[in-house]
C-alpha cells in the first residue's frame, strides 16, 4: 500500500515538471499512464524509405474534399479509421504542400508537427496495439504536383478545365493525408464537391450526383482494398457512360468532351477486352472497371489507377488499354510489397500486351519477346534490382520483366504457365507480395527448381548469348 502510494505521487510529480518542460508529453500522463511509443516515420522502402508510416494500418479511408478548377483550391477532410499494430504514443502521416488546419483521434484534439511531408500527430491519450481508432484531418490549400526521380511528374495535375491526381509514386500525398506505402491498403469512400458543369470521376462506383446552389457532389465507393498511389481524382468536362461485362459488371467510362469522338470506340470496347482478361487470369478482382480518357498532355504517361486508369489521348491506343487493364489483376489486386518490387506489376502487364498482339494483331509472343530482347535498353539492369528509385520504371521492369515471364512459360509449358497466372492473382488476391514469394510460388507450383532461370533472367547481369 505505502509503496504504491508514494509510486502514485511520484509519477504525478514527474508528470507535472515534464508538462513544464514539455506540453506535448503530457497527453501521455493522463489515464493509466504512457504504455505506446512513437510509430515510425517511413517503412524503410527500398527506395523511398521516409514513405509511409509505421504502427499503424489503415482500414478505411472517407475523403470528403471540395475542388475549384478556378482557382485551384482544395478544400479537404479525411476520416481515417485505422488498427494499430504497436502501442502508439504519436504516429505520422503523409501529406505536402496543403495546410492542416487540424485534427482529431478518436474525438479529441490531438497536437501536431509539420517537418517536410511528415505530419506527426500526439493524441491526448496513447492509443492500445491492436485498439481501432479514428483521426480526422481537416486541410486545404492549392494542391502541386510532384516531380519523381525519373523527371516526370505526378500528384496534382491541373489540365485546362480541371486537375487529375496520379499517384505512382508518392503522389497521392499531394492531395489527401495517409499512409502512402503499397503495403498498407484500405477500403475508399471518396465524396467531391465541384462546380455545376464539371464532373468529379474516381475509383469505384459512383452514387447519385446531387446538384444544389451551383456545386454537384458526388460520392465514390471502393469496396476492395486499394494502394494509395492507385487513388486518383479526374475533375472536368467528360463524358460519362456506364455499360456492362457478360458477367454483369458495372464500366464507367469517363472521356474528356474535347477527345470524346476519337476515343469513344476504344473506350467501347473495355468490355470486351476484360472478358477476354478475364478469360486469361481469372475472375475480374474489383466491383466496377472502366478508363478514364484526358486530353493529350494532361499526363506525359498512363496509370493503371484501380478499377478506372488514366490514359491521355495521345497514349489511347488498344495495347496501352490492355495494359492498364491488366494492371488490375497484377499490380492493383496483388501488388508490391515494396517499390523494387515494381517488375510483377510491370511484367505482367507488358505481357498481357504481347498476348493480346497474339491473339488480335497475329504477332506470336515469340516475336514480341525476340524483340524485347533484342532491344539493349531492357539490359540496362536486373528487373528485380533497379540501381535506384530513377529506375524503377525503366525498360528493364518491362520488357526484361515480361522476358522473364516467357522463359518461365518455355520452362513448364502453356497448361502450367497460365495455371500459374490464374493461380497467382487468385492466391494472393487483395494483398501485397515480393519478388521472393513469386519465385517460391512458381517452383512450389510446377515442383521445378529454376534457380538458373532466375540467375540469369532476373537476377542476371549479363546479356545471354542467344534468346
């Protein structure tokens, strides 16, 4: 008794001299005393090692954001419901060059530290591992866009009418906060305000747009899990249509007016070609497709964004449509642990192309892979290896990536190789995989060892002497 006494008077002393010295730490002293410690900063990527957050992994996220192509502001909210998965005494998000005007979790007002594009917050009390809970961030400003280590550029994009958000690789935080990692995905519920005449399109499937003192707002549900930096929001003038797959799914297509004439018969055909994906690696992952279609420049590249990519005009063509389709079994659905990870998205998806010059333009995979390797620019480095973040997106991740693949098919034949891409996106549906688990997938499934296939066609440094 005398002992947990004086224990009790101890402690509210300490507390009291180090609320003195430093207000932030004594949220931590309130209730049962500090039981969590602070989450980390970055998850260590390979090659962004401040992106994302650790002690924490993110459930849902509900954005309710209003955007004025006028003058380019954003206004924000973010509702993040989240598990933690140590005892958190602050923990980080990510979020740049928007202001945070402030926040919330589990109903309180918790303090906030702004250092770059780390935003760490303190709640009053510590929050359990394991324990759910709930932070609300309220933020504005004029969005920007990110320019990525290869020189291209990602974030926010502002277009003549509008703006689209592209995320890969860090560029969603450019527009809301997060955890802006592959590794941790959530559910999206995404609620936009623009002006009457524009029209918001994003992930998933659409409510009723509601129109009322010259703003229509419309509310966006993603069911499945989802990477952050597969989230996008195209504002503008399009063209909307929503038809449907022989299996009854829901495609919305979106095209810019000014492009909708030359786009509208490939945008039609979005059906068709997920039937005949479908036909190749599986059921369709996602509760709604479609394309979203910009003018020509409104991006220098396309983006597989989930259920709904991104493709400027110039870049419209069938291979491209094919590609970014693909992208939602491989890449989206099963996607990168990390971002060396990035040759499963990527090699998947060129050779989804190559099947499809197959199967609609008569060009055998043989000889797109013949001319994949004949091209020096996919030998530059190891797909499974890039030197740095710059390379992450090079040819190597590609073409080499997509050769790989083929010599996995030379290896066990067609029967076990298209087992295997149907089995992959079934297995490890909705998570988050490496290059170690597809390597081990592959020689669990066949009973193979193809450790030289792997030496050389993946971890290779040398160009093989012959295809």
């Amino acid at each position: 008794m005398t002992q947990g006494t004086t224990g009790k008077r101890g402690r509210a002393l300490a507390c009291a001299a180090l609320a003195a010295l430093l207000p932030l730490a004594a949220a931590g002293c309130a209730g049962g005393g500090v039981t969590g410690t602070p989450g980390a900063a970055g998850l260590r990527d390979p090659y962004f090692p401040r992106l994302g957050n650790g002690g924490y992994d993110v459930r849902h996220y509900a954005l309710t954001v209003a955007y004025d192509p006028a003058t380019g502001r954003l206004d924000g909210t973010a509702d993040i419901t989240a598990r933690a998965t140590q005892g958190l005494s602050s923990f980080n998000l990510d979020l740049t060059g928007l202001t945070v005007h402030g926040v919330t979790v589990n109903g309180e007002r918790a303090s906030v530290r702004r250092a770059g594009h780390e935003v760490t917050l303190r709640p009053r009390a510590d929050i359990e591992d394991g324990a759910t809970f709930r932070t609300v961030v309220r933020y504005s400003g004029v969005p920007r866009a990110i320019t990525d280590p290869d020189g291209s550029e990602e974030g926010w994009l502002r277009t003549a009418d509008g703006a689209v958000a592209l995320g890969q690789p860090t560029g969603s935080m450019a527009w809301f906060p997060g955890n802006h990692h592959p590794s941790d995905k959530a559910t999206y519920t995404v609620t936009v305000t623009v002006p009457a005449g524009h029209r918001a399109v994003t992930n998933g499937l659409p409510g009723r747009a509601v129109t009322r003192g010259g703003r229509t707002t419309t509310t966006w549900r993603s069911a499945e899990p989802m990477a952050s930096y597969l989230a996008t929001l195209a504002v503008g003038r399009f063209d909307t249509a929503t038809t449907r797959t022989r299996a009854g799914l829901p495609v919305v297509t979106a095209t810019d007016r000014t492009v909708t004439d030359r786009a509208a018969p490939l945008a039609a055909r979005v059906p068709e070609l997920l039937d005949w994906l479908t036909e190749r690696f599986g059921p369709y992952p996602f509760s709604s497709a479609g394309v979203i279609v910009e003018r020509a420049g409104d991006s220098g590249y396309a983006l597989e964004t989930q259920t709904r990519p991104v493709i400027p005009q110039d870049l419209f063509t069938p291979g491209i449509l094919v590609h970014e389709l693909a992208h939602q079994w491989y890449g989206n659905s099963v996607s990168p642990a990390s971002w060396r990870d990035m040759w499963l998205n990527e090699g998947f998806a060129q050779y989804a192309e190559w099947l499809y010059a197959e199967d609609f333009e008569d060009t055998p995979v043989r000889e797109s892979f013949e001319a994949a390797f004949a091209d020096e620019d996919n030998w530059a480095f190891p797909p499974a290896v890039p030197p740095t973040a710059a390379d992450i997106s090079a040819p190597p991740v590609y073409g080499r990536a997509a050769m790989v693949l083929h010599k996995i098919r030379q290896a066990v034949g067609d029967e076990a190789f298209f087992g295997l891409l149907r089995g992959w996106a079934a297995e490890h549906r909705h998570s988050t995989v490496s290059t170690d688990d597809f390597t081990a997938y592959v020689e669990e499934e066949t009973g193979r060892d193809l450790t030289a296939l792997w030496d050389t066609w993946l971890y290779g440094e040398e160009k093989p002497a012959a295809p």
